[in-house]
C-alpha cells in the first residue's frame, strides 16, 4: 500500500484547515451582521413563512446550520422564541445549508480557488489589523474564505488514490452491491460521520470528493446526504441538553423534521434520483464528469431539503404535538433561578449579549419583588408570619447573590469570545448593572434586618416616622419600577433616564430633611435616641438603594448607547 500514515495526516490537517476556516469565515459574517441577525430572529417569525425564510437568510449568511439551530435552541430557552417560531425557523436553516455545497461545488470543483487563496489572504491581511472591527470582521470573513477553499484543495490532494490503493477501499466496496441495503448502510456512515466532525459542511466536501473520483456512486453519495441531514441535528441536542424543555423540545424537533424527510425519500428514492439527473442534465452543462455529479449531488441536497420544507412547513403543529409527547415538562421549569442562560452560550458571542440582557432584566424584577417583601415586613405583626417572609427574604438575597456570580461568570465567558469594539463597552456596562442589582438586593436584605431588630427591641416607630418611612419607600419603589422599565426597553427604543434622575433627587432632598428633623425630634423628646437610629438606619438605606438604582440605569443607559459613563458613589 503507497499511502503511509504521514499521508494520512496530511489529509486529516487538510481537514482541519477546511474546518477552521468554516469557523473564521461564519465568526466574520456574524460579527458583521451581528445585531441586525439579533433583529432579523426577534422580528421576521411572525408566521411560517417568514419563520422559514429567516431560517434560509441566517443560514445563507453565516454559512453554518448548526450555528443557526444552536441559536435558535437558545432563543427558545430564553423565551424570545416559541416552539412553533423554532420550527419554521429550523426548517428554513436546513435549506440555508444547501447554499454551502453550491458554493464547494461551483467554486471548488468548478473554478480552482485556492488559486486566489493567497492573493485574496494579501487582501485581508491590512483589514485584519485594521481599528475599525467592521474592518476587522471583513478581514477575518476573507481569511476564513481563503483557508477553506485552501483546505478543500489539499483535501483533494491529499485524499488516498484509490485505483492505486484498491484495499483501501475493499471494506466499502463489500457494501456497494447490496441494492437499497447499501443505501442504508451509506446512509448510517454519513449520520455518525456528520456526529463525529459536528459540521456537515465538513462531510459534505467530502462525500464530493468522493462522488467526483468516482469512489462511490451518485446514489451511495446521495444516501450520505441524508445521513449527514440526521447527524447535523446532534449539535443542537447537545446544546439543549442543560436548557429549559421548551428548548429540548425545538432541538428535538430539529431531529423529527429531519428524520421524517429521510424516511420519506427513501421511499421515493429510485424517482427522487431520477428527477434530480433530470433536472441537472436539463438546466446545467459542463465537460467535466466531476463538476457535473457535484453538481447533482448539491442538486440533490437542495431539491431534498426544499420538498422537505414544502410539505412538512404545513405540519408544524404535528411536529410540535410530536415532540411535545416525546418531552415532557419538568417541575423545576416552573421557576428556575437561571431562566435564560441555563442553556449556555449562544453559537456567537454576539448573539450571547440579548440572552444576557434578558436575564439581567429578570435579575431586576427579582430585586423589584425583594423590596415589596420588605415594605410587607415592615407591617407584618404574628410572629409566624414575620418570620416565614423574614425567611424567604433572605432566601431571596441568597439567590440574588447566586445570580450575580452566575451571571458575571457568563458574561466574561462571552466577552472571551471575538466581539466587537461596541459589544466589548457593552459587556462592561452590563457587569456593572449585574453588579449594582446585586447591591440593592443586599440593601433591601438590610432593612429587613433593621426591621428584624427594632423587632426584637421591641422597639416602635410613631406614627409621623411611620409616615416618614412610607413616602421615602413609596419613592424608593417608584425608582425600582421605573429601572426595571428602562431595562426591559430594547436597543431600539428611546431610554429616558430623567424621570429616574428626578426621583433620585427627590429622595436625596427628603433624606437630608429628615435627617435634619430627626435630630431635632430627639432633642424635643419626641422618641428617644434608639428609635431615632433605627428609624435613620431605614431612611439612609433607601436613600442608598436609590444611589443603586440610579447607577443601573444608568449602566443600563450605557449598554444602549455603548459608550460606558462614571459610577455614582452612594452617600
């Protein structure tokens, strides 16, 4: 046998180099395009058919299916996505992905790219150290572009001669005479294939390969076709592994669609195949016996996954009830602390920065729901029942710290990842909203505990200090309903933070007031000096709660327009 196994991995690296720059090129087309992607997801799946074609857009763009059905997995699990959104969407990648084969086909079959390879790299070069990461993102597409067409021609360089190495192929061939049997053998190669390399780009360039030496027939080709259509799904199954079951469901659904259009073709396989020889040998022409059956191979994934579409985008309610019986709801699901981010980083770090922000909305409400808790406390008179809400506020304040650490562990895992120069300021801006939501669940602990201890003094306020207190937590709960507003708001819609800066005045004047009137109080016999603390110690906490919540709005402000301000210090 000629090929040694220092040829062997030669073409394992040329593999590598064809991946590699799978993953630049997509990483460079989705930084480019990264918050219009955001865009397009969230506001082009108001029914099925644009739900497909969004699915068919991304796909086209980032050249990655499993990129786009990790996503999508993700949006589901942050709940920017229904089940039945997922679907169509998903359905859509899988034509998206067909563009991928074409592109191999026509350009490296066709037309010798790797040829340009190091002129289009002398190109990129100056725009990859580019200031500018639009540039940049440009640069590292052109790179990503380069290296694999680089990759496909040392993988048809370097993959065995097999009319010289017949042995090699000898396994295979054993399994090319058995009729429809073969068919579902090539079939069962290309799905774990697909499983191992986690991209069917991959396998696909491959089986090309393969198919325009004359190694395997179209139809064995075409079977490995449908195997890598099922193997690509195990991406997003792994992804939704640690998600919510809405999330596994539309994962799962990924694999019924995917399983069901097999099935199906494999029933019409002998006319399936006839149809897609016609339609090549009709609309396209050339000599050259290898660019012709790369192209009725890319042919045949195309012309598979559209009829696929075609018929099952009208049974996406069955597919839904389908996956819906195969996954049932856990009871955990109901309230987990972690809603959005469970299921992990998004395919893009970009893409990671909405499921962040909606997470950190959730963490605001939580706090929101904490001080409600604590002007309940305050009121709250049977031992039993103070005690049991007491309780579940400190409960509260646990997870409020539990979320912080959560939550910044996973925007430093995205901002690892390559971001551009405004999602960077972002990923700053929103640490320091993660952070300051951290603090006012801390203050709202606080004055649980004041509360706790004029308690066990058994200590009482009067009724012009009870007034006091009310109006000063009636601003403190206006400024925390007004922050979670100005965080739920997207990147689109207009921040107005004067109404926060207005009622963090407010509360400022009336604590200097009343600390004012508190001395004289104690001085005028009033309530004595004890009273006084406790009842400071409540006025000071909100007016630092209220220093808190301004300094999220204002972060929150800064992630808009990506331009970080100063920290307010509390007084």
């Amino acid at each position: 046998m000629e090929y040694s196994f220092y040829d062997f991995l030669k073409l394992i690296g040329s593999l590598g180099l064809f991946l590699y720059g799978m993953k630049i090129m997509s990483e460079g087309l989705q930084k480019i395009a990264g918050d219009r992607l955001r865009s397009i997801l969230t506001a082009m799946t108001t029914n099925r058919v644009t739900g497909m074609l969004t699915g068919v857009l991304i796909t086209a763009l980032i050249q990655s299916s499993s990129a786009t059905t990790v996503m999508v997995v993700s949006f589901v699990n942050a709940g920017l996505l229904t089940l039945t959104e997922s679907i169509t969407v998903i359905m859509g990648a899988n034509i998206g992905t067909t563009v991928t084969a074409w592109i191999i086909s026509i350009f490296g079959f066709k037309v010798d790219m790797s040829a340009f390879a190091l002129p289009l790299l002398a190109v990129a070069f100056p725009l990859i150290f580019s200031n500018k990461s639009r540039r940049k993102s440009i640069g590292e597409f052109i790179f990503g572009f380069s290296f694999l067409f680089m990759g496909l021609a040392f993988l048809k360089q370097n993959a065995p001669d097999l009319n010289a190495n017949p042995d090699m192929l000898a396994f295979v061939q054993n399994y090319t005479n058995m009729g429809f049997f073969s068919v579902l053998i090539f079939l069962l190669i290309g799905t774990i294939l697909t499983m191992i390399v986690q991209a069917s780009a991959a396998t696909m360039a491959i089986t090309l390969i393969m198919c325009a030496n004359g190694w395997i027939s179209l139809e064995l080709g075409a079977a490995l076709v449908l195997g890598e259509n099922i193997g690509t799904t195990i991406t997003a199954n792994i992804a939704a592994l640690t998600a919510n079951t809405q999330a596994k469901r539309a994962a799962m659904a990924h694999l019924v669609f995917n399983v069901f259009g097999v099935i199906w073709v494999l029933v019409l396989f002998k006319p399936f195949m006839e149809l897609v020889n016609w339609v090549v040998d009709t609309f396209f022409f050339n000599d050259n016996p290898q660019v012709m059956v790369s192209y009725k191979l890319s042919a045949f994934h195309s012309i598979f996954n559209i009829c696929n579409v075609l018929f099952l985008i009208w049974c996406v309610k069955l597919i839904e009830r389908t996956v819906c019986a195969i996954i049932h709801p856990k009871e955990e699901d109901d309230e987990p602390r972690l809603r959005f981010i469970s299921g992990g980083m998004l395919s893009t770090a970009e893409l990671s920065i909405l499921q962040g922000r909606k997470e950190i909305h959730l963490f605001a409400e939580r706090t929101h729901r904490m001080y409600s808790m604590v002007q309940e406390l305050l009121h709250t008179e049977k031992v039993d029942d103070f005690n049991k809400l007491y309780s579940r506020i400190e409960k509260y304040e646990n997870i409020s710290d539990n979320m912080e650490v959560e939550i910044a562990n996973y925007l430093n895992q995205v901002a690892e990842g390559r971001l551009s120069s405004e999602s960077k300021l972002q990923i700053r801006a929103m640490l320091r909203e993660v952070t300051e939501i951290e603090s006012i669940g801390d203050s709202c602990y606080n004055l649980a505990r004041t509360v706790n201890r004029r308690r066990t003094a058994n200590v009482d306020f009067t009724e012009k200090q009870y007034e006091h207190i009310h109006f000063m937590m009636k601003l403190t709960d206006e400024a925390l309903a007004q922050m979670v507003v100005v965080i739920g708001k997207n990147e689109h819609q207009s921040v107005d933070v004067n109404k926060s800066f207005n009622i963090e005045n407010e509360i400022n004047n009336y604590r200097n007031q009343l600390k004012t009137q508190n001395i004289l109080d104690v001085n005028n016999k009033e309530y004595d000096y004890q009273t006084g603390v406790y009842y400071m110690d409540m006025i000071a906490e909100c007016e630092k709660l209220g220093d808190y919540v301004v300094n999220v709005v204002e972060a929150s402000k800064d992630v808009k327009d990506k331009t970080p301000a100063m920290k307010r210090t509390t007084a």
